[in-house]
C-alpha cells in the first residue's frame, strides 16, 4: 500500500501523519508512509487544502485532520 | 427581547456585586463593557464559525474550482466573491488555492475576485463587526466588500496580465478531482476542530482589543479622535488604509479596538477602510505570491484593490455623516 501525507508541514499535517502512523501499527499493515512537501507535486494530486491523504494514487482526505477511526476504515477497504 | 440580555445581566452581576464597584464610574463602565463584550463576541465566534464550517464542508476549494472552471466571465466574478466568503483564508493557503484555480483553467480575473473576497469577508471580522457596531454595519461590510472583489477581479482580467504570472504556474499539472463524500459525524467533527482551531488563536487578541476598547470607552473624551479623523479630514481614508496593510494577522484585535474609536470621532468610512484594509491587504501575502506571480502583477493587485478600498471609505463618509 502506498501511502503520502500532502503537506507543506503545518500542525495539522503532522497530526494526520501521526493518526495514519498508528493506524498502519495497529492494523499491522505493510504500508510506507511518504511525505510530499514540494507545492508543485501537491498541486498535481488536484489537492488545494491541506493537509490531505492519499492512498494508492487517490485522494481519501483534504483539508482536514481525519481521526484514527476514519484512517482505520480507509486503509482496510 | 434581546437575545444578549443574559449576558447584560451577568455582566452587571459580576461588575457590581462581585467587584463591587460603584455604579455609573468611569471604572464600572470601562469593566463593564469588557465583560459583556467579550462574552459577547466569544459566543458569537464559537457559533458562527462552527455554522460557516459546517458549509464550507459542503463546499471546499476543490469543489469550488469544479464551478468556476465552468463558469463565464462576469458570472465567474460573482460567484468566485461570494464563495470566498465561507473559505477561510491564511497567507498560507494563497499559493496552493492560485495555482489550483489557474492550473484548471480558472480564468486569472475569476481566481483574483476569490483572492481578495476569501480574506477580506471572513467570518470572524464579520462577528466583530455584528458584535461592535450591529447587523448594519457588517452588512455594509459584505456587500461593498463583495463589489471591491467582483470589480478587481473584472479590472485585472481585462488588464490581460497573463504575462505576469510565473511560467510554471500556468503550466503545472493541477486537474479538477471529485473528493469522497463526508459522513454527517465527519462534518461535525470538521467543524468543531476547526472552531476550536480559531478560537484558540484569536481570543487573545479579543480579549486584548476588547480591554483596550473598553478602556478607551471609559477613560477617552469623546470627539477626541474627530479633530484628526473625522468624516471632512481627507486624509484620513488614505491614512487608514495605509496603516491597515501591515495589520493582517490581529484582524481579530483590531476591530473591536476600531469600534471604540468610532465612538470617539473616527468616521465610520474611514472605520470601514481600515478593516478592509487589514484584511483584503496584507504583506506576508505578498510576500508569499511573489513565488507565483511577478512584483508587477502584485502591485497592481494591491493597487486596484487599495481604490477600491478607499472609494468604499470615501462613500461611507459620506453617505453615513
């Protein structure tokens, strides 16, 4: 599983970075957790509010920081 | 009724019986007025800012693009201001929210209607505003703010300014994407964190605007203000703006401190010019755009807004004598 942290490194950005962290730890998943901090590689996901999640090439969260709850049921789907 | 009269009654309560201070000083008025005040504006921010959240969850930036890469012209301008209204805006965000405009095919005057509404009409000025001065006053502030974006937006469009715009802002790969849909939990939680986001950041500034406000309701002659800040000084407008434009980050401070000063003879125009300016101009934004637009575009972008600002000055002065 691939997945990036959209973010120019605001609060909120690590907070979801944080919750996605645990949530891989709990599950016990394979899973790379990759930063994207340059803007123009934020812009080409489409993404204008941050930060965001993005699993496997799609946008799952944008402009907001997703609970450990919400980042559980994304990534077992 | 009305609906702060509890407050009205606390406020009193905690003035007379628990500080006990002597009724009608200049102290008693002074506390008072911070008291009730703050409260006031607290509650109003915790309530509009959790209601403005929760739409803006309908509508975020992405969204937003989706219609105005549709959208013609003129209608552009409008919709493009008055959706700005309900998006929060930090310098912060003004980069990311450019290029994702210009890159779908936003046209330049549309993204710009957006640039100067989305800081300028936000909710926590427009609190401040109700809460100071009443529902007029702040309606006066959206519509007129609502014109100076749909207008500049207009003026910088025909300008043809594409030129201006860094090269790799116009050719980055940003497309139109279809987020996932929140759940009703979801959006609440949004909401909630986000009010509590902002409230948290600008309740100091409250509170210390409001205690200098209510010091200078209490303790500042009347008319002191008017001999340089009246309606017939013309300077005063230019002044105002001037002053408002390295003021961004204590919007929050500054208007119940303006509030105050209105009653000691500022004209409300020049009033209305100074809060514009604070929030539609701000420096560390222009410093930020820099990275995507020449210093020329961002000149004429402060300029056109700045006459827009001080006509809105000059009208009020005149209009509200």
């Amino acid at each position: 599983m691939q997945i990036k942290i959209l973010g120019t490194g605001c609060p909120n950005c690590q907070r979801l970075e944080a919750n996605t962290k645990k949530v891989l730890e709990e599950l016990k998943l394979e899973g790379k957790i990759e930063k994207v901090t340059e803007i123009a590689d934020i812009m080409s996901y489409g993404v204008m509010s941050m930060p965001a999640l993005v699993v496997d090439g799609a946008v799952k969260i944008s402009g907001r920081v997703a609970d450990v709850k919400e980042i559980k049921e994304l990534l077992s789907k | 009724m009305n609906i702060f009269y509890p407050i009205q009654i606390f406020a009193d309560w905690l003035t007379y019986s628990v500080f006990n201070i002597i009724p009608k000083t200049l102290l008693a008025s002074a506390v008072n007025f911070f008291i009730f005040d703050t409260i006031k504006i607290l509650i109003l921010l915790f309530v509009i800012i959790f209601a403005v959240s929760l739409i803006r969850s309908y509508l975020p930036p992405e969204k937003i693009r989706n219609i105005l890469s549709h959208e013609k012209k003129y209608v552009g301008n409008i919709l493009a201001s008055l959706l700005g209204i309900i998006t929060p805006f930090c310098s912060c965000s003004a980069v990311p929210l450019f290029l994702g405009f210009v890159q779908a095919g936003v046209p330049l005057g549309t993204t710009f209607s957006f640039l100067v509404a989305s800081p300028m009409i936000n909710e926590v000025a427009l609190v401040l505003l109700f809460g100071m001065f009443g529902w007029k006053i702040a309606l006066i502030y959206i519509i007129s703010g609502l014109m100076i974006a749909i207008f500049s937006g207009m003026v910088i469009e025909k300008m043809d300014v594409r030129n201006l715009v860094e090269e790799f802002a116009l050719n980055g790969a940003g497309e139109n994407i279809e987020l996932p849909e929140m759940s009703w939990k979801q959006r609440t939680d949004y909401a909630k964190n986000y009010t509590l986001d902002i409230v948290k950041k600008v309740w100091l500034y409250v509170v210390i605007g409001v205690g200098l406000g209510a010091w200078i309701h209490g303790y500042v002659p009347t008319d002191f203000l008017a001999h340089y800040a009246s309606a017939d000084k013309w300077y005063a407008v230019p002044l105002a703006v001037l002053i408002g434009i390295p003021l961004y980050s204590n919007a929050a401070g500054v208007i119940p401190l303006v509030g105050a000063l209105t009653e000691k003879g500022v004209a409300m125009g020049t009033a209305l010019a100074f809060m514009m300016a604070v929030t539609a101009l701000s420096l560390p934004e222009f410093m930020i755009l820099k990275k995507v637009m020449k210093t020329r575009l961002i000149l004429i972008f402060a300029a056109v807004v700045g006459i827009g600002i001080l006509f809105t000055g000059y009208l009020f002065n005149w209009i509200l004598k």
